[in-house]
C-alpha cells in the first residue's frame, strides 16, 4: 500500500508563508498553452539512471548514456508520458482514432530491462511509485479512480479522487473532476482508500501545479494562485485574474518556473471567437518563508 503522507514539523521548517510578487504582466491575442508533453520526438518522456525513454506514434525506444538504443517496443497508440520505478516503465498513450473515451490509449507496463510487455491497462495519468509500482487514475463517465498498481499490474488499493499527482513521502492530488459545480480540492490519498481532504478547488480542469523544495503546491485555481503546504495547509498568493466557477473550464491555463520565477498564463476565450484567446501571462518573483 501507499505510504501516509509525513508531515511533522521540525526544526527548521518555515514559520511562514510563501509569497510571491508581479514583476511583468501582458496580455495579447494568441493561442492557449496546450499541453504538448510527449508530441517532441527529440523529448525523453521520462529519464533514470542513464536510460531515457523516447516515444513516437506506434513506438517506444529505450536508449542509454551513449546513445544505443537498448530495445524498442511497437504499440497501437502515440505514448504522451512515461514513468520509472524498480526496473518497470508505465507508459500512457494516446488513442489514433477517436473513441467513446475521447483519445484515450492504453497504459503499458513493461519491463525497462528489455521492454517486455508485462500487462496492459487502463488510465489517463499516471505516476511513479517507489518498489516497482505506480498510480494511475481515469476520469469519465462512472469513473473518477485512482489505482496503486504493483509491479506485475496487480491493484493494491484505489481511491475516489483523480488529478495532478504529486509524489513525496507520500501522495497528494490536485483534483480535477471536470465538473460543475466542481468538488475538486487538494487531498492526501492514505492507505485503505483513505482520503484526507484539504482546501476546496474552484476550476474543474486546473492545470499542472508546480512542487517546491519544501513540498509545497502551487496552484493556478480558476485564476487565483494558491500554496498548499505538505499538511493541506491553504494560502491564496496572488488574485492573477479570479474566474467565475461557471466559467473556469472555458479558460486554459499553465504554471512553469525557472530558478525563483514562476510565469502564470491565462488563456481567455473572447466572445464569439474559439481563436484566438486573449493571452494573460505574468511573471511572478518566489519570496520563501522565514524559517
């Protein structure tokens, strides 16, 4: 089973909350910020230990330090992100053609020795686990699960959430259910199926949160910055371009960061035209706690 999220204070844990300032702001017409991760063939999906794992439509390769290709590995679908654990490889996949589950493929386990299949399953998302196992979760229709897999694709416990999975000494989920009104929050997955339930959620379809050092969550909430601390802790950083409930999944939004900047985009549709958005993006300052 998972292991419970550790969260007890120490010595030098911050007594304080981060913070964050606007250095730039603008706003110009222009496309949202799709998510493209696996769609440059020149991209590893995921990398450990010397090997990296690239994929392409209808393939995946394993290629090591020196740049031999260790094995590949045919599959039906385009691989859009992989994932690393006790010599197993997790990869999801997109579908060629449309199905009643949108773009959905299927979730390969292989083993990262010889890129052998072990199993096929079901999931949209997925993250790596230590020992050889993984989560992976699927959202749609009846389902809104999360599965700990192990190393032969065996479940070992499931939950009622999906999300943004974040993996430290335990797990986290930025919930998305892609409903309205949205129940979505942060939440702490424990074992038994446990969930421990943190701050509430505004946008349906919140994009990827960034990780700090420290453990804490940023997230971008329907144009509100928030930090969520490893305790579930809640603070709101910066009303970038607060968005109605209602209207939350209409907008596409990303988070990145280089060294201590965070650049938030708000991709606005604009009445009566899919394309182009009005494109909001700012660069933010991290100012950490006092410890």
């Amino acid at each position: 089973m998972a292991r419970s999220e550790q969260s007890g204070r120490t010595s030098r844990e911050p007594t304080g909350p981060w913070r964050v300032s606007v250095e730039e702001y603008g706003r110009q017409p222009g496309l949202p910020p799709y998510d493209r991760r696996g769609f440059a063939d020149d991209r590893p999906l995921a990398s450990r230990d010397g090997l990296s794992i690239h994929g392409r439509a209808g393939s995946l390769s394993c290629v090591d330090a020196a740049g031999t290709t260790r094995w590949t590995h045919d599959c039906a679908g385009r691989p859009n992100a992989a994932h690393i654990s006790g010599g197993r490889l997790l990869v999801t996949t997109d579908s060629p053609e449309y199905t009643p589950w949108g773009n959905l493929g299927p979730a390969l386990l292989l083993d990262l020795a010889d890129g052998a299949r072990i199993t096929e399953l079901r999931g949209e998302r997925g993250a790596a686990l230590p020992g050889g196992r993984f989560l992976l979760g699927l959202e749609g229709y009846d389902f809104y699960d999360t599965w700990e897999h192990d190393r032969d694709g065996t479940v070992l416990d499931s939950w009622r959430s999906y999300g943004h999975y974040v993996i430290g000494t335990g797990i986290r989920v930025v919930e998305t259910d892609r409903r309205i009104p949205t129940g979505s929050r942060v939440v702490r997955l424990l074992p038994g199926g446990v969930i421990e339930r943190g701050p509430a959620l505004n946008d349906p379809t919140g994009p990827r949160p960034l990780v700090l050092d420290d453990g804490t969550i940023l997230a971008l909430d329907a144009g509100v910055l928030r930090a969520v601390d490893r305790r579930l802790g809640g603070t709101v950083l910066a009303e970038l371009l607060p968005i109605a409930p209602d209207r939350a999944s209409g907008h596409i939004c990303a988070l990145s960061r280089e060294g201590e900047r965070v650049t938030a985009v708000i991709a606005e549709p604009l009445p009566g035209h899919p394309t182009p958005h009005a494109v909001h993006t700012w660069t933010l300052r991290l100012h950490p706690p006092r410890t």
